[in-house]
C-alpha cells in the first residue's frame, strides 16, 4: 500500500475503457495481449490475422492515395464520383440504418429489440469512422474536409449540411456508447432518441445531395432522400441479421434472448425493408422511362437493358430483392441460416443499388464535359487503388466488431430507459376526464343541462361509455358557463365545487386506465 502523497508505479496502473481494465504500462499490456492471443483459438487466430493483412493492403492504398496529383483513382472528367463515393455513401446509410432497427427496443421500448442494444452502437461508430475515413481520401487530403466544413460554411449548400450532420450523429454515437458501459441510463436515454432522429434526417440530407442536381435527371427528384433512408434502414437490419446470427451460433452473451426474439424480429424488419425499396426502386424505373428529363431516359435504359442490366437484374433484383424475400415467405427457410442467406444477399443488393444509381447519374452524359462527349455511354472501371481502400474500411468495421464481441460486455442491459406512449396517453385521458366532470358540476349548479360541443361532442358523443371518458377543453376553474346561465356566486367551502382531486376519484383512474 502506498503512503500519502507517494506516487504509484505505471506497472499498477490501469484504465477503465468501457468497463474493461486496461493496464497503462505498455510493458504489461504486451505481456497481456501476447497471453490472450495464445488463449485465442485458431480460428480466430486466422480470422484476425486475415483482416489485419486487408486492413494493411488498404493503409498502403490509402498513402498512395494522398498525395495531391497522383491519378490513382479510376474517375475521370465524365465520371467524376467512383467507388469511393459508393462506399461512403454505402457505410454512412447503414450506420443510419443500424440505429433506426435498434431504436424499436431503445427508444420506444420494444422488448423484442432490446438485445440490439449494445451491439448495434458498436457497429454504428465503426461504420461512420470508416465512411469519414472513405470521404476524406476521396479529397485527396484529409485536411479539406476540416477547412471546407468548419473554416468555410456554406448553410445554402447540402453537402454542408450532411457533414454537419453527420458529424454530430458521430458524436451522439459516442456518447451512446459511453453512457451505455458507464452506467449513466438517463444519457443514455437522450443520446439513444437523438441518434434515431438523426438516423432519419441525416441520409435524408445525403439523399438531397443528389437529388438536388438538376442536371444528373437520374438522381433529381423528391423520392431520392425517400429511397436513401428506406435504403439505409434494409442495409442496417441486413447487418444486424448477420450479426445476430453469429451471436446465436457462437452462443455469445445474450444469445438466449437474442435467438428467441432478436432474430424473428429482425426477419420481418427484413421483410419490411425489401418491400418498401422494391416499391421505391419500381417507382424510380418507371418514372426514369416515363420522364422527359434530359438524360433521364438513357440513364434509365442503361440500368434496364444497357451495360448496367447484367448486375442490375442478377444482383440487384435476383440476389438483393428476390433470394432474400423468397428466404423470408417460405415457412420451411424461416431459419436462422435462411435469414443469414437473406441478410448477406439484402446487404449485397443495397451496395449494388448503390453502384448503380451512383453510376447510372454519369454514364449517359448530356453536355459536353471537358471537350469530350461519350457514345452512347461513359466507361468506369474501379482502380486497385479505390478497391483496396473499400475492402480495408469493411474489415476494419469487422475487426473492429470482433474485438468488442471478445473484451466487451454486450449483454443486454438489466436496466432500461425508453419513451413509452401507454403512460402519457393514460394521464392525458385523467386530466381531461377530471376537467369535462368539474365543467359539468359548474353547469350542474347553474341548473344547465349542457350539450357537449367541439371537442367534447366528437369524444363522448361516439363513444359507447359516454361522458365519463370525454374530454374537456377548458380548465376547470376558468371554465366558461353556457350561454344564458346565471353564474354563481363564491359559495362555502361546505358547497364549494368538487376540485380536481374530488372529481379524479379511484374509480375514475381506473376506467381511465383502461
């Protein structure tokens, strides 16, 4: 034991991160991490070492990638987005959907998705870092995104307000996740409702990004943002149902009740995303064929029956639309491995969608762009360089993934916050009934029989149980008489009017709560 004021040793030092013991003396933590490893067992072992090598490949793409004036990229004057931008876009959305499946059970109380907690916050913050990081390479130095989103705002701009917004959702995402391990539920509550809200408004915004552009008819329109979001919420659910398949099979923490109502949850949010993107994907086809946008029609033509018609109907629609939808409505494939099948093909077709709408924009130009005008089509191909990239974000998502799964506590949690709507709807129904019943003693002593009116009419007159239930529009001691009624003197308080309390009597509380 150390005295007073004495210093102690690094050796014996430690961090708390996230509820794990974390030893600050590099000495012991090498000493820690090469024990874990020979624990580890060779699966997992060839695991890590396999997404270790893909995330080296992509850091060694992204150095080559930062220099300013190396033509390392595949974009060019005609196609000036590639696949990074796919790939941002592909990873930002789905952090959007991650927290839009997950808010059921944190936000609005859904037991059935409370074990989506934990694992999905972790998830989210990975995805988002990697999406920035797939951003800030495309600038070609990371710096500009400093300066162009902090040093130079631009309110009227879209793209300034998805990296604001994007930014922020980060930062709740953070504060998610440090309140969820740090035992702070009420932080946690409000960081869980604010990250919901922003997982709708901020690929809304990415939507209007590219619906906003006039002059790329493929991508103009209102239903674009609309399609964002249905597309983020299909892709986190298909994540998520990866996931939970693993936790299920593994028997990770949790995984009782995870197997029993995660898992048939996530299938029919599954099932619900698939409809809702098919519908949207008809939607935007036929009004591509049916327009008379410049442009719109070749672009449209290109994903049906031109050089994007061989993954459009394989991919997209077969393996992304149709396997998955089939896997979910056969009875005999509703299975945990059928909804692995369902989820990987859901998650495939949305970055396929992705490809294509990003795509379909550039391929069938217009005007002119830089002297040289394609016929019929522009041509792009990914470069090594972009793939690398991409494939190292998506293992360090799964790296990154797969260490919390080993050292973090995912369990659900014992101790839920969630804004529930039974107990407000039940007060506002005591409040209004304890007002229409002091109205009616006020009119009752006036020797009025009242007609209910407005408000009151439409509750209790339609309502089998009459004006018990009704409501009031005007608080009690204000309330108005009816027209031609004497108004009554203050009275005794032996004659006073029934207050509040009086009027909202047990047997009252108790109609009302039913």
């Amino acid at each position: 034991m150390t005295g007073r004021g004495q210093a102690i040793p690094l050796r014996d030092r430690s961090l708390t991160f996230l509820g794990t013991q974390v030893p600050l003396d590099p000495r012991v933590l090498v000493v820690a991490a090469v024990a874990d490893v020979r624990t580890m067992p060779r699966s997992l072992k060839a695991w890590l070492a396999f997404l270790l090598g893909v995330i080296a490949m992509g850091g060694v793409a992204a150095l080559i990638a930062l220099p300013p004036g190396w033509e390392v990229f595949g974009t060019s004057p005609t196609v000036e987005w590639g696949l990074l931008i796919i790939g941002y876009v592909g990873f930002a959305i789905t952090t959007s959907g991650l927290c839009l499946a997950s808010s059921l059970g944190t936000v609005f109380g859904v037991d059935r998705f409370r074990p989506l907690e934990k694992r999905h916050a972790i998830l989210a913050v990975l995805c988002l870092t990697s999406a920035f990081g797939i951003i800030a390479l495309d600038l070609h130095w990371p710096v500009r995104l400093v300066f162009g989103a902090v040093l130079s705002p631009s309110p009227t701009s879209p793209m300034w307000w998805m990296g604001v917004f994007y930014g922020g959702y980060l930062c709740l995402l953070l504060v998610e996740v440090w309140s969820m391990f740090s035992d702070h539920p009420h932080i946690h509550q409000w960081a869980c409702t604010l990250a919901a809200f922003m997982a709708i408004v901020a690929p809304a915004t990415l939507g209007a990004v590219f619906g906003v552009l006039v002059a790329r008819s493929y991508w103009n329109g209102p239903f674009t943002p609309i399609l964002m979001v249905a597309s983020a919420f299909l892709s986190g659910v298909a994540l998520l149902g990866i996931v939970f398949y693993g936790v299920v099979r593994l028997r990770r923490p949790g995984f009782e009740r995870a197997g029993r109502l995660a898992v048939p949850g996530l299938r029919g949010l599954l099932g619900l995303g698939l409809i809702v993107v098919s519908v949207l994907l008809a939607r935007h086809l036929v009004a591509g064929l049916d327009g008379d946008g410049r442009g719109l029609r070749e672009a449209t033509e290109a994903v049906l029956a031109g050089p994007l018609a061989i993954p459009f109907w394989a991919i997209r629609v077969g393996i992304g639309l149709a396997l998955p939808l089939l896997l979910i409505v056969v009875p005999f494939t509703r299975t945990p491995n059928g909804l692995l099948v369902a989820s990987v093909g859901a998650l495939i077709g949305v970055f396929a969608d992705r490809w294509l709408f990003v795509a379909a924009g550039q391929i069938a130009p217009v005007t002119a762009s830089a002297g040289v005008v394609s016929n019929p089509y522009a041509v792009y191909g990914p470069s090594p360089v972009e793939v690398a990239i991409v494939l190292g974000a998506a293992a360090f998502v799964a790296l990154g993934y797969t260490l919390a799964e080993r050292y973090l506590d995912l369990r659900e949690s014992d101790l839920h916050f969630a804004w529930t709507l039974t107990p407000a709807i039940q007060r506002v129904r005591v409040t209004r009934l304890a007002l229409y019943e002091a109205a009616l003693a006020r009119w009752s002593r006036a020797g009025v029989e009242p007609e209910p009116e407005g408000d009151v009419a439409s509750v209790a007159g339609d309502d089998p149980r009459g004006a018990p239930i009704a409501a009031a529009a005007v608080a009690s001691p204000d309330v108005a008489a009816p027209p031609g009624a004497a108004v009554d003197p203050p009275s005794a308080p032996d004659e006073a009017a029934p207050n509040d309390d009086a009027v909202a009597s047990p047997s009252v509380l108790e109609e009302a709560g039913e």
